[in-house]
C-alpha cells in the first residue's frame, strides 16, 4: 500500500473493513482526503490534526445502494424523501425504481436529484406518466395502456438524463399491465436495447406467471420481488426454486428483493435461500405505503435476510458492489483508493426483534446491524433513531 506524504483529512480507525469488490476483509484504517478514500492500510499514521473515527469492534462497508426506493416526494403520493430515509438507513444511494416516465421525469431530476443531498439514480418507467396513481385508495396501473408505453419518447428522455438514468422500469401483473401482460416488458426491453441498459421488471399477481417473465429477461436484467409470497413465488410447492429462475440466473439475470409492502415472505425467502438460491441484490422497495412498516429501509431489509442465514459479507455485497454493477456504476459501492468516500458504520449487536413480512408471518431477531453513523463524501453523518428498533416484548406482553 502506497501511503503518500499530503496526510488525510480524517481516518476512520481500526474497524473490520468489508469490500466484496476488492476482496478486502480485515481489521484496517482508512485514510480520506478531499472526499475521496485516499488509503487503505492495517495501521496509518496520524499526525495532529487529523479527524480520527474510532471504528474499533464496527464493521466498515462501503457507501449502501439501495437499488429499488420510491423518491419521487410530493409530486407522487407514495414517494418519500429521500434523504431521511437514506440517513436513517445509511444509504449513501437512492435508485428510484420507475417512479417518473418520460412525461415526468424533467420535474423529478429539478425537485428531487439535484436538491437532494443524497445521490438519487433512477430507473426511467416505460411508461409515459411513471407510476401516477399508487395509493392506499386509488391504484391505477401504468402499463396497462399501450399509447402510454412510448419507446421513442422513454428513449428520448434517458439520452436527455443520461447522468441519472440507469435502466428502465416496468411493472407486470394483475391490473398493473393488465391484458397486455408480456407486451409491456417487450416494450420496456425495446427502449433499454436501443439505450444499452438493463431492464428491472417488476413481478406482480399473476398474469403473467413467475416463469413466463423470468423467461423473456435478457442478460443483466433484474427481476425486482424475488421473493415475493404466493400467488408468484420463485419457489413450487416442494419449495424448489423454479426451473426458468434457475435458467435465468444461469444466462446472467439478477434477482432483486424489492420488499415493500407486497412482495416480500418469509416462507419464499427461506425456501429459496435453504435450495441454495440467495438474491443478487437487496433493496426495500421504500415508498410511503412501505416506510412505515412492514419494509420500512434498506437496513430493516437487511437485517431480515441476515436473521434468514445470510452471512454478514454476503449481505454485504448485494447492497455494495452488486447493484452498483447492476446500474453500470462500478465506481460506486466499493472503497479502492480513488473511490468516493462513502462509508457506513455498523455494529453487530444480539438484539431481539420481530421482524413481520407482508403476509403479517413474524420471525425474531438473533442479530441486527445497528447503524453507529456514516460518511458521505468524506462528510460525517450522525447514526439516526430507527422507527423499527424496539425492545421485543416478551410473549404474553
Ligand atoms: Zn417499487
């Protein structure tokens, strides 16, 4: 490790530093300067001066991507603001997953991306308006009218935000896409192969089943709910994971978990981990219906694959370095020198909690990241009070 004479702006100190990009597991310091990770070794030096982060007993990762969030604030009834989820989580990444179309995403790039202190990607919806009527009373799907799904104007409006857009969204199932079903996803997959990006599809109730969106996706696109509860689970009723998701996975197709409020169940994700099928990426599918309970953010998310047998480096990964390849920002999610210095800080405690999926089943806690604060840019974040940390009652309480 080259350590050169400039000194650093702060380390952070002595934590155990996981970086699945670089192969780095180890107790070691982190050196930053001007906001960006500017060394990494077992001991660096500190001379007077330098802000010290005591990271010692804490695990290190680098900044969180939360691949599939809902941010689209006030001009959407379900979008939350991205920075006060990001905070509480420790997400260093917002990625909104379909909110603004083309129609709308002028607005979502001046009212939301460059406001926000947080860095917000997005994937662009296929369809014009994006996702404009998801609420606790009124859902009207996007993609169940073809004159909405306008390849040339979602192409168009993805080359004009080529800075922000990462791939484009579609949502199947049930009155989502109503009778046009698979004819959404081809539209969605038109755009995304004239723009060299990868497509996130959606899986709802069926139609279209499980396999026959699995089927048509292509090399780097990524099925968001992966593990979403019957009716549609990845699993059969032998709890095997599905011969096409199988297939899928094989030809370079990411799996997505996109908890929200509909599409994440203990008894899919257990099935599935237990036949050796663990998701490429985990991401909470945060929205207003979901921020309150039962996704809540990333790290509630996490936690709950942790507790399902994840190991700690695994989890890691797919909120790390494996979205940002899946949105093509290899620069992100890892701490090579160079890198920007997004980092969070997390200690692992044994903390009981009941964490409940969105069918109301419950599973406790054995452990729990607990955020103990985090760098953005180099810039110093406070760890935020979580709504979803609580004692567990005890039964009968
Ligand atoms: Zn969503």
């Amino acid at each position: 490790m080259v350590i050169d004479d400039a000194g650093f702006d702060a380390i952070v100190a002595g934590g155990r530093v996981i970086d699945p990009a670089n192969a780095v597991d180890a107790v070691c310091d982190i050196g930053i300067r001007d906001g960006r990770v500017a060394a990494l070794a077992p001991v660096l030096p500190r001379p007077p001066g330098v802000t010290i982060h005591d990271a010692d007993g804490l695990l290190v990762v680098p900044g969180l991507i939360d691949l599939h969030t809902h941010v689209y604030a006030r001009a959407t009834s379900y979008g939350v603001d991205p920075d006060r989820v990001a905070l509480r989580a420790q997400v260093a990444t917002m990625v909104d997953a379909g909110s603004a179309g083309a129609g709308t995403y002028a607005g979502f790039h001046a009212f939301v991306i460059e406001p926000a202190r947080t860095r917000v990607l997005a994937f662009l919806n296929i369809s014009f308006p994006g996702i404009f009527a998801f609420d606790r009373d009124v859902m009207v799907g996007e993609a169940a009218h073809l004159t909405l799904l306008h390849v040339p104007r979602c192409v168009e409006v993805a080359r004009a935000h080529a800075d922000s857009v990462v791939g484009i969204k579609v949502r199947l199932g049930g009155a989502v896409s109503g009778d046009l079903g698979l004819q959404a996803l081809d539209k969605a997959q038109q755009a995304a192969a004239e723009l060299g990006l990868p497509v996130m599809c959606h899986v709802g109730r069926p139609p279209p089943s499980y396999a026959e969106i699995v089927d048509r996706l292509r090399p780097g696109d990524i099925l968001t709910h992966c593990f979403r509860p019957a009716p549609n689970a990845p699993v059969d009723d032998a709890r095997k994971v599905l011969p096409s998701v199988r297939a899928a996975r094989r030809r370079g197709v990411l799996f997505d978990i996109g908890h929200g409020m509909g599409a994440f169940g203990f008894d899919s994700a257990e099935a599935a981990l237990a036949d050796g099928f663990a998701p490429d990426t985990i991401s909470s599918d945060v929205h207003g219906l979901s921020v309150d309970g039962p996704a809540y953010d990333l790290l509630h998310t996490m936690n709950k694959l942790l507790n399902c047998g994840m190991p700690v480096p695994d989890v890691v990964r797919t909120v790390t370095v494996a979205p940002a390849r899946a949105i093509g920002r290899p620069q992100l999610g890892q701490l090579a020198v160079g890198a920007c210095a997004d980092l969070a800080l997390f200690r692992l405690a044994e903390v009981a909690l009941r964490f409940v999926d969105v069918t109301g089943a419950h599973r406790d806690s054995a452990r729990l990241l607990k955020p103990a604060g985090m760098l953005r840019a180099g810039h110093w974040c406070d760890a935020q009070p979580r709504p979803w940390e609580f004692p567990r009652k005890a039964d009968g309480g």
